[in-house]
C-alpha cells in the first residue's frame, strides 16, 4: 500500500474509533488534559523520564493530539527541538499555538514515516494512543531507532478490565438488554469494549522487550485502569 493510502485507511479508523466526531475526541482531550498533567504527573516526569535527559536532547509526543503536550515540553526545554505526530487532520489542524522550538508533524504511527534522526531524542511519551494502533510494532521499533542510549520512553495506555466493569459504568441494563435495545447499539458496546480493552500490562512490556527497551518502572493510575511504563534504550 502507499503512503498515502496507508495514511488515509488509518484517519478513516480514527474517526470511527472517536465515534465518528472529531472536533468532539478533540475537546475530550483538551478538557481532560490539565487534571492529567497535574503536580504529581510533572514530578513523576521529572523523577523518572527526565532523569537521564540533557539539554538539547529532542523530545517526542507520539498522538500528540492538538499538541498540549508538546506545546509544555517545549516551554520547558528551550534547548531542545519538541515534536508530535498525529495521524488525524482535525487535531493537527486545530493545534494549540506552539513555541518555536516545538513541530507537529502528520504521520501514520502504524508505519512512521517521519524524520527524525537516529539517536537524537532523550524523552518520548505516547500517552493514552497506543491501543489505537492496529499494531504498535513499528512505532516501538521507530522510537527505538529514535532515542539515544539511555533515553527513557513513558507509555501511559488502558488495560484489559472485565467486560461488566466497563459495561456497569457505561450503560444502564436497559440500554443493553431492552428489547428496543437495536443489534448496531450493542455492536457499537462490543467494539468500545475490544478497542480500549487490547493489552494486558504483561503484552506491552513483552512488545516493548522484544523491541529492545528495558523497563525502568511501571505503575498503574485510575483503580487499575490504566498502565503506566517507563522504558529505557
Ligand atoms: C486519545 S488521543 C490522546 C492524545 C494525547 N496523547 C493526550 O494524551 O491528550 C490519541 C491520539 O493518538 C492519535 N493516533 C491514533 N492512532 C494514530 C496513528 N496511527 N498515527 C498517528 N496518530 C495516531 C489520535 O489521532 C489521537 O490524537
């Protein structure tokens, strides 16, 4: 398949996966983003994924979104060049205003393309995007190729949780066993349910070995919900 078309089947996925609205999966993720990135979260990056970072080392938000990230790394390392990568027009377009030394790039992290070179980054973060992947092995293998010795790479993604507690949080019984209840509404739950319930935590830190990376630390967020890696080159 060619690039382009690579491109074009991946933001078709994406915006089935944002529910078919992307100006909506936007706003969720420039809403949630300050709670997420709060005291504890900076001091958790400073600790263990700056740890090993000089200045002028590149830094990288893979699904950056509309860039919020990006845009504070790059406030926060002046010397270094910041990037994102995201597949989907409607967050790229709709970036927040960034920093000179801060680059959003469109690029399908199903096979990155991007050119970034070789052993220049000190720090990449993938928070809450790998499970949109149809598959995370390129990017892992890209990131790899990416970092310099000693570089850390944090990866904050949902773990499999049991199908009822997802369910008793998301729909009433009626929603799912009503009779009026259609067969699309119940496809639709089934398909949320596999999307954002893809990896055990023991999956990803095999894909992340397999890749090369030690794991540094590893914790979970929100009951369990969520994994939380740090990875070292
Ligand atoms: C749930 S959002 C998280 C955004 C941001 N990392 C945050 O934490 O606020 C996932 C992001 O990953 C991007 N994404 C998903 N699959 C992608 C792919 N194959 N290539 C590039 N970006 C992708 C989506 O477009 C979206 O912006």
């Amino acid at each position: 398949m060619n690039m382009s078309s690579q491109i074009e089947k991946t933001q078709a996925q994406l915006l089935k996966h944002h529910g078919g609205n992307g100006y909506q999966a936007s706003l969720m993720i420039a809403n949630s983003y300050d709670v997420r990135h709060d005291h504890a979260f900076w001091q958790f990056w400073d600790e263990t994924v700056a740890c090993h970072y000089q200045s002028g080392d590149g830094v990288l938000d893979l699904g950056a979104g509309i860039g919020q990230f990006v845009r504070d790394c790059a406030n926060r390392y002046p010397e270094s060049s910041v990037y994102g990568i995201d597949a989907a027009t409607y967050m790229v377009n709709d970036a927040v205003i960034l920093p000179d030394n801060a680059t959003i790039l469109l690029d399908d992290l199903n096979s990155p393309q991007a050119a970034i070179p070789a052993n220049s980054l000190g720090m990449v973060m993938a928070n809450n995007m790998v499970h949109e992947l149809t598959q995370p092995i390129k990017m892992f293998k890209a990131t790899y190729q990416w970092l310099k010795p000693g570089g850390r790479f944090c990866i904050i993604d949902p773990i499999r949780q049991p199908l009822q507690q997802q369910f008793d949080k998301a729909y009433s019984q009626k929603q799912l066993w009503g009779d009026e209840t259609s067969v699309e509404a119940l496809e639709n739950a089934f398909e949320y349910f596999l999307e954002h319930n893809r990896y055990h935590a023991e999956d990803l830190i095999y894909l992340l070995e397999s890749a090369g990376f030690k794991v540094a630390d590893n914790s979970t967020l929100l009951k369990g919900k969520f994994i939380r890696l740090v990875v070292e080159k």
